[in-house]
C-alpha cells in the first residue's frame, strides 16, 4: 500500500503506552527469530548426523 502524501509527515505522537508495546513485540519477535534459528540449525545437524545418514550410499556399495 502506498501511502497519501498528506500521511507522510510527523504522525501524531505515540503514548508510553504505545511505545512500551512496540519495544516488547520486537523483543518478542527478536526471540522467536532465535528460536527458529536454533530449531533450524539442530534439524540440519540431525538430518545430516542422525539415523539413516548415508543409507543410499550403503545400499549402492552392495552391488
């Protein structure tokens, strides 16, 4: 969406309130990032270390 050139200027000032709720959603957000980056990088490491790592390779040594 494109905003009016009339919205660009300064908006209205935020409250304390408004702000506080800014900073804890971006903390929030900065941990579930983390998160999924460590969910990410552990499922990467067991599908590459875990059981059945290398079973194509182990078949075809058989023929």
């Amino acid at each position: 969406m494109r905003e009016k050139p009339d919205d660009i200027g300064p908006g209205k000032p935020k409250s304390q309130r408004e702000t506080e709720r800014e900073v804890r959603l971006k903390l929030a957000l900065k941990a579930n990032m983390g998160r999924r980056k460590a969910q990410a990088r552990a499922r990467s490491a067991a599908d590459s270390d875990g059981p059945g790592a290398g079973l194509i390779d182990d078949n075809n040594k058989n023929e």
